[in-house]
C-alpha cells in the first residue's frame, strides 16, 4: 500500500503548510527558522511528486493553483490529525510540539508497520527492509515521545496500547495525503486514486454493482477495491483508515463514536428454498414446518443468524445447523440442489426469486425491517470520487425498484 512504500517528507510538508498561510516562500521562511533554499527545495520536491504546481509564484506574494488549495487542505487535515495525536500521547509534565519538530516520517512508518501484527516480515520484504530495522525505527519513538509503545513477549516485542493508537492515528493522517495525491492525479487522467469499499454479506450486491457500474463510467481513472468481510472487522479496518466506507446493514455500536452512518434503502428478510420445496405448497408455514429441514446459517452474532434462531425461540421442536457460511455463492448451490433453507435479505435475492431460481417460502412471522446505508468516520472528508460514488448509490437506491419500508414494523 501508498500508506507504507512512501510516507511524506514531515518537515516538507510543514513547510508547504505554512507557505499557504503566510503568502511567500521568504516569509515563510522567517516564520519556520530556516534557510529560504530549503523552503524553495521542499516546494520543488513536492510539485515533483504530484506532477503538478502546488502555488504560482508573483510579484505580490505566492499562492496556491487550484490544485495546490486540494493538496493544502488535505496537508492541514494531515498536520493536525498528527499533532493532535501527539499531544494526546506526550507525558503531562512535558510541553507537546509540533510533529515535524519530535519525529521524521520514517518514524512514522515504522510504527505502523510494527503494529501490523503478523505481517510485519511480509511488508518489510515489499519495502526492502528487514523488520530489525523497521523495529529500531519505531522504537526510536519511546524516547522521543518519552512513552513505551511496546511490551516484551517470549516472541518478541508487541506494540502496547499507546502504539496501536499511534498507528491507527498515523494511518489516518497518511490516507490524507494518499486521497491527496490521487484525485489531482486522476484529474490529469492518470489511475492513481483509489476507493476502498467495504461490504458486507447480504448488503445488497445488485445496488452496489449498479452503482459501481455508472461510477467507474464516470472516472475511467479511478480504481475501485471492493472488500468482502464480516461488520466487526470491517468497522476496524473503517476506524484504521484500511477502507473508506462501508455499505450495508447499519448496526454501529453505542461505543462507536468515531463513525456515523447515513440510511439509504430499508430491506427486509425472506425465507427461500428451491423451487418443489415440500413447503412451496403451503399457504402459511410455520416454525414447527421449518424445523423439520436442514438449514445454511451465517456465524453466530450476526443479525441473521439471531433472527433465524429467534424463529423457533418458543418452538418444542428446533432444526439443527449443520452448515455454516455467509457465502451466497454457496447458499445458493445447496439451496437449489437440496431441500435445505435458508433466511436472507429480499435485496440480495431479488433476482433469484425473479427469475425463479429460488421461491420466498410465506412466512407471516418474518416482520423485520432492516436499515441499509454507508458509514463513514466522522471526520472523513471525501475527494470529488467518493462524494460521486455515494452520490451514484443515493440514485441507485431511490430508485423505483426499492420500495419504502411497510409501516408499522419492527427495524432491526
């Protein structure tokens, strides 16, 4: 990943940071207690980097292209997620100073490669570092910051509390200049900028396609990652700056205070079963029906493996769960090859039943009304791409085929 081949130059891009707001390179210059040839020399490495002018340069002063306001605002989110961070962590009885002042970027690197436990030697390789060095580097850090970040273990040193946050922050800070980065370069059609969606089972995979689709229609340029997972390891990867949104089922956490979640379509569940079911017949089936076959079923904690086993609560007689997955590929094949059912999301089978692959058994029991949307962190600030993107998912999914949530039902 961008977030660890090539973190920035700190001391650069305070550098660039305070040009923007004092209007010249000399005055700035004056401002940060150095050399105007190391000034101009961060600017030119800088512009380098991008491929693109950051300011222009005239006889009033020095101010930011239309390219360089994007970059500066993204260095500002950068610079203070870093020094916000670093004030957290410094020791009471020690005054906080500004980031590029206490560590380099190397440093920064370090830290969060270290804390990628179990995968330190494998990025280390892609870097061409050994993971000694990426160690010393990060360790570094205890007496700068006057913190241990690492506690001793029979297998080695392990990043500590304060070192995870440290990293968590850095990876916040660094996808900044990343999403940077990417949209000027995109704007000059090069594939740089990158979205990282992450979407859960039975999130509702046509609506995502659709509006993936008519995205990358828009932004040949962009790259689209899509990452399959369960919520819980998603929300981490969301809160660590791994993913930048994810698409689903809205469930976050009371303690979740660092995401919010924005409702696009409600949903609800079906219970499908292959055409000739023995139940297909019926007008109503009940819980004692259900039990009496095999069932495919999600792990348990989920919200449809709860509503699957809140069914037969009160029922003397209970199926038992064989089989577990959350693949829908799976699901599938062993709904239409055998008598077994299953509990999912109309959304994600709406073509199956279309199509008659699959039937939606009548179960008057199944009442829920689930919400379904994107979370984002709270301070996320999206590129022009990824404003595109959830504006393309609103569109898809105010469309007519999403019909509004019944009335008078109960949201899980």
């Amino acid at each position: 990943m961008y977030q660890f081949s090539e973190v920035p130059n700190l001391r650069h891009m305070r550098m660039i940071q305070v040009i923007g707001q004092v209007g010249g390179v000399s005055s700035a210059s004056r401002y940060l207690s150095t050399s105007q040839p190391a000034v101009t020399q961060a600017v030119a490495n800088i512009e380098a980097d991008i491929g693109a002018p950051v300011f222009e340069r005239c006889a009033t002063g020095t101010y930011p292209t239309a390219i360089g306001k994007i970059y500066l605002q993204r260095i500002d989110r950068f610079l203070d997620i870093l020094d916000r961070t670093i004030a957290q962590v410094m020791p009471a009885d020690r005054t906080a100073q500004q980031v590029d002042r206490l560590m380099t970027g190397t440093q920064l690197r370090a830290l969060m490669v270290t804390c990628e436990v179990g995968r330190v030697a494998e990025i280390a390789t892609s870097l061409g570092l050994s993971p000694a060095s990426l160690f010393r580097s990060a360790r570094s850090l205890e007496r700068v910051l006057g913190k241990p970040l690492f506690d001793k273990t029979a297998q080695g040193p392990i990043p500590n509390k304060t070192a995870l946050f440290l990293a968590r922050e850095f990876r916040r800070a660094v996808r900044e200049i990343e999403m940077a980065r990417g949209e000027i370069l995109s704007a000059q059609g090069n594939e740089s900028l990158e979205l990282i969606i992450g979407t859960l089972p039975m999130a509702g995979s046509t609506e995502l396609a659709l509006a993936t689709r008519r995205f990358m229609a828009d932004h040949p340029a962009v790259k689209v990652r899509v990452m399959l997972g369960e919520y819980h390891k998603l929300l981490a990867d969301l809160s660590n700056s791994r993913i930048d949104l994810i698409f689903g089922m809205l469930r976050k956490p009371d303690w979740a205070d660092d995401v919010c979640e924005e409702v696009l379509f409600h949903d609800s569940y079906c219970m499908v079963a292959r055409p000739g079911h023995p139940l297909a017949s019926r007008k109503t089936v009940t819980p004692q029906d259900l039990a009496g076959f095999d069932w495919i079923v999600p792990s348990k904690g989920t919200p449809r493996r709860d509503r699957i086993e809140q069914i037969f609560e009160n029922s003397p007689q209970k199926p038992r769960f064989q089989l577990e997955t959350s693949s829908l590929t799976m699901s599938r094949a062993f709904l239409v090859s055998s008598e077994t059912l299953t509990l999912m999301t109309r959304s994600e089978v709406a073509h199956d039943l279309e199509s008659g692959t699959l039937i939606d058994l009548p179960c008057p029991f199944l009442e829920n009304v689930l919400k379904k949307g994107v979370t984002t962190r709270t301070d996320w600030l999206p590129t022009r791409a990824h404003a595109d993107f959830l504006d393309h998912l609103r569109d898809v999914t105010r469309a007519p085929m999403r019909r509004p949530a019944p009335t008078g039902l109960r949201v899980a």
